[in-house]
C-alpha cells in the first residue's frame, strides 16, 4: 500500500504525460488509461483515510459496527419496550433503516468540508478534484459492507430467508451511492464561499434521524 509523499504524487501524476516521446494510443485507449488511474487513486485516499481513523484505536474496524449496534439497541429499547410497538422482526427492520441512513448520513455530513479540508489534495495540479465527494462515500461504504453479514444473520434468525426481491439489493445500493455523490458536489462546492453549509446539513440530518 503506498504510504508516502513521493508514491501519492506518483499516482497524481497525468497518466498521459508518462509516455512523452512514445507515439499516443487511440482515445479509447487514453479514457481507459485515465479510468485505471482515478480507480487507483481513489482506492489509495479512501485506504489512507480508513487507516487515519482507525489508526491506533484498540477496536479498529469494530467501530464502524460499534455504532449501528448501539442504535439499534436503543431504538429496540424505547420502541419495543417502553412503547411496545408491535412490528414483525423489528430488529432486523430497524437495523437495516440505521445501517442504510447511516451510510447516507455520516456521508453528506463530510461532503461540506471535502474541498476545504483537502487543500493539500486541491492544490495538485493534476489531482482529479472528482474523486473527492467518492473518496468519502467510498469509506462509509465500507463500513456499510462490514455490517452487512450481521443483517443477514438477524435476517436468517427472525426466518427471512434470501429470494427474488434480493436480486434488487446490489442496484439500491448503487443508487443510494449515486445519491450520496450527487448531494456532495454541490454542497462541497457552496461550503466554500458559504462555510455553514457543512455545519447547517449536519443539523438537519440530525434533525430527521
């Protein structure tokens, strides 16, 4: 995994200013060229951005789990407990409300800061701006994926068991993906001449959980 200075400027390099004096391939050949190294660097900052948050910590990725659970159980607590709402496998029902606005939340609550907490990254002349808002859905995604095998055993417990519906689940995901990185842009892009913004849209998601 590249960790220095000197390897992340590599990767930000144009990669088609590496072959100077070698005759250019056709266009398809460059866009396929430009699509390897943006996947690169984004694989890159959002390793480097895990390994950040989790640097040191005696949970580690545990954390990312730590969360959800604890929600969870609270919302099991107040709903089922103390108000007594009678809904068919609530658990599983809730935890997947939590797990899939979680993701949707801690995301467009960072998308503000993107620009303005990256200045380092913005400042490279040839650093595809782009990645940024996929850098951040990209993180919170993995901590989507790691929850997902305790859904499914909640789900195999209460008696859920996989059928046709399933099939949709990889084209939801996608397309809260494509949410969360359509909500970033413009917010990343008005929080740098209004600075609030980050600070109003954590607000009001707050507000809705």
């Amino acid at each position: 995994m590249i960790d220095t200075a000197k390897d992340n400027g590599a990767l930000l390099e144009d990669p088609d200013n590496s072959d100077a004096g070698v005759k250019r391939p056709a266009r398809t050949s460059n866009f396929k060229r430009r699509l390897a190294h943006g996947r690169d660097v984004l694989v890159v900052l959002v390793d480097r951005d895990l390994k950040v948050l989790y640097k040191r910590s005696f949970l580690g990725f545990g954390w990312a789990l730590a969360t959800p659970l604890l929600q969870l159980f609270i919302f099991s607590f107040v709903f089922r407990r103390v108000l007594a709402v009678q809904i068919e496998n609530y658990s599983s029902f809730v935890f997947i409300g939590v797990l899939v606005f979680g993701w949707f939340q801690s995301s467009i609550s960072q998308s503000g800061g993107l620009i303005t907490a990256s200045k380092a990254l913005v400042t490279q002349p040839r650093f595809p701006l782009a990645l940024l808002p996929h850098v951040t859905a990209g993180v919170r995604f993995f901590h989507f994926l790691i929850a997902l095998p305790i859904l499914f055993g909640m789900l195999w417990w209460h008696g859920v068991r996989p059928g046709l519906p399933w099939i949709s689940l990889p084209v939801l995901v996608l397309v809260q993906y494509l949410l969360i990185v359509g909500l970033a842009y413009p917010l990343a892009s008005i929080n740098v001449i209004f600075r609030d913004t980050q600070h109003i849209t954590a607000m009001i998601l707050q507000l809705i959980v």
